[in-house]
C-alpha cells in the first residue's frame, strides 16, 4: 500500500513520522512524505531514503497579519493543487503529525475521501488536528486528557513514537558528580543557555559537585563553550548532540524545553527532569505538557521567565541531596512511556486504508 505522511516544520512532527514510516517501510508499504522546503522535514526525510513531494504553505497561529494573508492566500490554493497531485499519487491513507504543513494536505485527502489517521502529540492540539479531527478515522494522543478535544470513540492513547535506544536505557547509579544534562533543542534555547551560564559560578562556589553536558545550539556554542572550559567546572558544552540517547545514560537529571519529543525522550528514559515550557509555544502546549508530568509527580516544572543561574542552582542542589525522589520521578516518568507508537500507528493507518474511503456524509 501507499501511504502518505505528512508531519513538518519541527522535530516534534518530523521525528515521529520518520518512526512511523521507516515501520511501515519495514512492512512492505510505500510511505512518502509531503513538506516545505524550509522545514526540518527537507533535511531529514531525504536523509531517511524517503521521497518527498514540496508544498508552498505558512503558519497561521501567533504569526504577523501580513503572514496570516499569505497563509490564507495560499491555502485554497495549495488544497486544490493537492487535491489534484492525489488522483496521481494514489496514496490509501493519510497519516498526519499536525502542524501548519499538514493543513493543506488534510483538507485535499478529505475531498478526495482518502482515510486520514492524525497523531496528536501535545496535550492540546494544534489547530490542524483540532479542525480535523472529525474527519479522521482515527486520532492517536500522547497523553488521555487529550481525547476531550476529539469526538468520542475516535481517540486512542498510543504515545509517541520514540527511538528504541531510549526504552533501552538502564537506570544510572549515583556516581562521583551529579551530572546535569542542559537540552533546549537543535536550536538550543537562550532562557537555558543564560540560565546555565549564570549557575557556573554558583556551582563553584557551593558545595556539590556537578558534571553538565549542555547542548547550546549553534549560534552562541562558540563563546559559551570558551567561558565554560575557562571555569575548570567538569563537563562538555557542544551546539549539537548527535547522539541524544547517550547523553541520557550519562544524565542523574534532564533540564529541558517540553515540547511532546522532549517529553516522550524524558519518559521513555525514565529520567527525572526539570521542565521550562517555551513560554510562546502554539496554544501554550509546552505548558500543558509540563503540568501534566509535573502533577504525575516526574518533573519539576519552571516558567521560562523564572529560571535563572539561582533558580537552577537551587533545584539541582535540591534533588541531587534526595536519591529517593530522583527515583520516584524516573519511575513517574516511565509510565508515560510507550515503546509500541509506531507500531500501533502503522496498525491504525494499515485498518484505515483497509475500511477505504470515508462517505461524503462522515
């Protein structure tokens, strides 16, 4: 079978669709991809063997008024260029990530009555999913207050798909120095980075002996990587972690952003955390993610505007003294963990090309 897979613009969407896909692939299936060419997707999914068919399409949440007219613009048009593209790509389901890539692409497969399947990571969902959800033969969620947002009976709670080495993971021994992992992402985050800057004379002045492994992004690595290396503190700064799930083995604690990959890594890990939401985030959906580990008890959750050097001083020393809660929050964040999304998406996506199209009445 062919299926089309749609999910771009950040890791968040990109990552887990290649999961899926490279299941499906190992199924027998043709799944191939639609995105922008200056989406994460344009790098990752050549990258993966995938082919990729290119949309024109922008976002339409928390952007300017001249880019909403564009978007605007654009859509009915993409949709009917789509819409016709389909008749010749043939694909016999959709499977969809949300994100503003995926608008356009939804919108051609409903008029031309192709299953849809969406992946909802967040624990709100963006607004594709949400206008969406009423056409798709099924809506897969990362956490179960998600379904609210869906029609009954359409949701099913998978969780995102992961890479295995995560669920791989043993839990790490206490060792000498309590190591910190610093992550705000590919692009690194600038609330972390200054935070992590301004604990470096803290931590040299207090009492417990930390290792920080910081992932900066590119932009600032150089110099933050000079300040670190003249302190004399132990540990590594680096823009970029290519290998994500190692630097999880070396981590007593994660300090990072919560979109829903960074959350699934954490949970899948069974790693304790502290989470600080990117305040500006589509609907606010790092925040909602972060609550819902914080009141499950596996992470501490800081907002953006309060974390500083002192703030993440206070929280490391706090938790590094308390080896009982490092493990009641690793063992919390386990059990939102799912080591078989991608599996059981392929599973939905194979039953809804299987039912066929949906009548012009769903």
């Amino acid at each position: 079978m062919k299926f089309l897979i749609v999910g771009g613009g950040t890791g968040g969407h990109v990552i887990p669709a290649l999961a899926v896909a490279n299941e499906l692939r190992r199924r027998g299936h043709d799944p191939f991809f639609a995105g922008t060419a200056g989406g994460l997707e344009a790098r990752l999914v050549p990258a993966a063997g995938f082919r990729i068919e290119w949309i024109a399409i922008g976002g339409l949440n928390r952007v300017g008024a001249a880019q909403m007219l564009r978007t605007l613009r654009q859509l009915p048009l993409s949709t009917l260029h789509l819409a016709g593209a389909m008749k010749g790509w043939r694909p016999d389901a959709v499977f969809s990530m949300g994100g503003y890539v995926a608008g356009p692409v939804v919108l051609a497969a409903s008029l031309r009555r192709i299953p849809i399947v969406l992946m909802e990571p967040n624990a709100v969902p963006g607004m594709t999913n949400r206008w969406m959800g009423r056409l798709a033969a099924r809506a897969l969620i990362n956490f179960e207050e998600t379904a609210r947002f869906f029609p009954p009976g359409k949701s099913e709670l998978t969780g995102v798909p992961v890479r295995p080495e995560f669920f791989a993971l043993a839990p790490k021994p206490p060792g000498e120095a309590f190591t910190v992992l610093i992550t705000g992402g590919s692009r690194g985050s600038r609330t972390l980075n200054q935070a992590a800057r301004a604990s470096w004379p803290l931590f040299l002045a207090g009492k417990i002996r930390v290792r920080l492994i910081h992932q900066t992004g590119q932009e600032t690595h150089a110099a933050l990587a000079k300040e670190f290396a003249e302190t004399g503190l132990d540990g590594r700064v680096v823009p970029y972690l290519d290998d994500m799930a190692a630097s999880f083995a070396e981590a007593d604690l994660v300090v990072c952003r919560s979109g829903a990959g960074a959350v699934a890594e954490v949970a899948a890990a069974g790693k304790p955390s502290i989470l600080v939401p990117f305040p500006f985030a589509t609907d606010d959906h790092q925040r909602r993610n972060a609550e819902v580990l914080s009141r499950a008890g596996a992470a501490r959750l800081a907002a953006d505007r309060e974390f500083d050097g002192r703030r993440f001083v206070q929280e490391v020393t706090a938790l590094a003294a308390d080896p009982g809660e490092l493990r009641r929050m690793g063992e919390a964040a386990r059990r939102f963990a799912h080591p078989f999304a991608a599996g059981r998406a392929a599973d939905a996506i194979e039953e809804a090309a299987a039912r066929g199209r949906f009548p012009l009445t769903s």
